[in-house]
C-alpha cells in the first residue's frame, strides 16, 4: 500500500505543478494548491466508503476510512466524492460549477496516471490472465495477467495531452469538462473487459455502471458546447460564456 500512495502522492504533486504553472483567472494560487491537496485526501477516504457500499460489503468502523492503510478503494467512487467538494467550493465562492471543473480537469488525467501506476505496482486492478506462453514485467506483482492499469495510465496520459492542445483556445464553458466524462468513462468502460473485476451488478461490472453516467454526462456537455461554438440558439444561453485559456 505504501507504493500505492506514493503514486498517487506523486499524482497529487504533478497536478499541482500543472495548474500552479498556468495562469488562472478564477483561482488564486494558493487555492490551486489547497483544493488538489482536499481532493486527494477526500478522494481516498471517500473511495474507500462507497467501494464497500458499491461492493455490497458489511461497512467497516469509522477509522478504516480515514487511514492509507491497506485496503480496497474506487475510482469512480472517489471521483463521485471530489466533485461534491468541488460544488461546495463553488457554492461558497459564488461561482459556476462548470467554469470551476473547466479550470481543474485538464491537471486530473496526471492524478489518474501516477495513481494506475500505483495500482500496477501495487498488484492490484490486475488483468486478465495471459497465455502461458506469456509474460509481462517481473518487476510487477502480477507478471501472469495483462497490465490492465498501465493501459489505463497510458489512456489518461493520452487524455492530459488532449486537454492540454485543447485548452490553449477559447472554449464554451464545460466543454473540457465535458471531454474528460466523457474520454474517461468510454476508456474506463471499454478497459474493465481486460480486467479482473468480481464486482458485478449484472451482466456489467460496478465500474461500468459509474462510468455510465459520466459517459451521458460527458456527451451532453459536448453537444452543447458544439452548439455555443457553431453560433446555434441554446436553452442554455450561460454555456455562451466563452474566454481564452493560458
């Protein structure tokens, strides 16, 4: 497990880097710091709740979820988690949700691939089993099933570089938002058939169903974006708001 939150320590210090590095128009520099730092912390503690009422498991006591000790954790769950603080953040500052997340999640790829390294590292989140006549790594935990969660990382690498080219242009508020549900939860859907994963709520996996909604969700923001940039009337005439990025 010490690997494990080394990586995703590690994560935390590169998107902090990112977004310190960029200039912001909507977050002082000290906020870019201390929110990745609480999302991180809440990420974990709140990944590690609803992966057991996600799991169907008998729920622990109190100190299991607020410890990096060992024990299982989700993703998706914790991202779920992140973005109710992030509401909260823009509640209290009075500012949209949207335009918030626009500014955090191109730093957000870089958290998730330094956290499925961790994962690899740590022998966890395996894939399937290869061929006997195959091999990966021996330096990993798991030499005898596919890398799953470095394909992952190599997606959410791919994903940073994406929103990286994307941002430097004027965009409709929510469309990077919108990329990133929906690149992440298409990748992480389409990854989960490689993987071992005992946690089903029918025919599909417990990740599968989350990334569902960040899938739909992703999907709309898009469509309306698409309609702010190609001039067409929206229903949602805030998403018009249109600016620059660093």
């Amino acid at each position: 497990m010490l690997v494990y939150n080394a990586f995703a320590l590690l994560g935390c210090g590169a998107a902090i880097a990112y977004l310190v590095s960029r200039p912001s128009e909507v977050l002082p520099r000290w906020h870019r710091v201390l929110l990745p730092l609480s999302l991180f912390v809440l990420s974990r503690f709140g990944a590690r709740f609803l992966y057991d009422i996600e799991s169907g498991r008998n729920l622990h006591d109190w100190t299991y979820y607020f410890s990096f000790g060992r024990g299982s954790t989700s993703q998706f769950a914790g991202f779920y988690a992140s973005v109710l603080l992030l509401a909260a953040y823009a509640l209290t500052r009075r500012m949209s949700l949207l335009f918030l997340l626009d500014e955090l999640v191109p730093a957000v790829p870089l958290a998730i691939a330094f956290g499925r390294l961790g994962c690899l590292y740590a022998g966890c989140c395996e894939g399937l089993l290869l061929s006997s006549k195959w091999t990966s790594w021996s330096v990993i935990p798991n030499p005898y099933n596919l890398p799953a969660p470095l394909f992952e990382a190599a997606s959410a690498l791919i994903l940073f570089w994406l929103l990286r080219r994307l941002a430097r242009g004027p965009l409709p508020v929510g469309y990077l938002t919108g990329y990133l549900l929906l690149f992440h939860g298409t990748s992480r859907f389409l990854l989960q058939f490689i993987r071992i994963e005992p946690n089903r709520w029918g025919p599909l996996t417990s990740t599968q169903v989350l990334a569902i909604p960040l899938i739909v969700a992703g999907a709309v923001l898009l469509d309306r974006s698409r309609a702010a940039l190609s001039g067409q009337p929206l229903r949602h005439p805030e998403l018009l708001s249109v600016r620059a990025r660093g």
